[in-house]
C-alpha cells in the first residue's frame, strides 16, 4: 500500500516542488499516460482527467509528515504548492528507484502552466481518438477554455515531445 505514496513522495521530490493541486493531477495523469507505473485511477472531471485516490494519497502524505502542503491566497483563489519534507525523503529511501526517463517527462512538465497541462490531458483522455475527433472533443468538453488553434498545436507538438520519454 505505502508504495503506491512512495511514488507520489517521490515524484514531487524529482520536481523539486509542485505549485498547484490541478497541476500535480495532471502532471502524474501525464505521466501515467507515458508509462509510468502510478497505480490511480483517473475519471473525467470539471478540469480534465482527475483521481480521487491521488487526492486522498496526498492528503494521508501531509498527515504522515512526508509532505508539505503550503498555499498562498491570490485573491479570487487559493494556490497550494508541495514539497517533500525531510522524513519525505527518508521515506523514499525505501522506494524503488524512479525510472531514468522520469526526470525528463517531470522537466517537460514542471515548465508548463497548469491550463495547457489541462489541455494536454484532455487530449490524452480521448487519445484513443481520430486527431480532429479529439480536438471537436475538446471544444465540447473545455468550450468554456476557448483553446485556441494554436494551442492545441502545441498541446500536440508537446505530447509528441515528451513521448520521447514514454516507458516501453
């Protein structure tokens, strides 16, 4: 059970910190979709695929001390952000070591905001999907987002990109 928190603990601790909730979704849906053995299980929500578990996983690892949840009120929202703690990284000790290409995916990932991360997981839920299908997808789905032509054409080149760093 606790290696499944192990892999979370970790991951944030190959991208040093991540800022935001929606951004930590997606950042490890991505990278689930690339490959990488996260264990939960992501349904489709308000902003895009979304896991239960992974929320809950994170919550026990902030409980547990393993990490740090720090926010900072922006006005209109709130903007969490995680780092690992130091009995995070002990804990981690006992993981297995990430795979080599992970730290690339995280790299790729940590520059993006979280709307094109949004953007790009939407995509990849309906990757199963015609290209054309899956962009009339998203304009139903995230019409509200107004993505525009170009977006959606770096939301492509980017997946394409960090394809490079799938797990075989």
């Amino acid at each position: 059970m606790l290696r499944e928190h192990a892999k979370i603990v970790q991951f944030i601790s190959i991208a040093n910190e991540v800022n935001g909730r929606k951004k930590l979704q997606k950042m490890i849906y991505i990278a689930k979709k690339m490959n990488f053995s996260f264990a939960e299980k992501y349904e489709f929500h308000m902003y895009g695929p979304y896991s239960e578990e992974l929320t809950l996983r994170i919550e026990e690892l902030c409980e547990m001390g393993f990490l740090f949840e720090d926010y900072s009120d922006k006005g209109s929202y709130v903007q969490y952000s995680y780092n690992v703690t130091s009995e995070g990284e002990r804990f981690i000790e006992t993981a297995a070591c990430a795979h080599e290409n992970l730290n690339g995916c995280i790299d790729l990932m940590k520059e993006k905001s979280s709307r094109f991360l949004e953007l790009v997981s939407t995509l990849l839920y309906f990757d199963q999907l015609e290209k054309q299908e899956q962009i009339a997808k998203v304009h139903i789905v995230k019409n509200k987002l107004n993505f525009s032509e170009e977006e959606m054409d770096s939301a492509f080149a980017f997946i394409e990109e960090i394809q490079k760093y799938s797990v075989n």
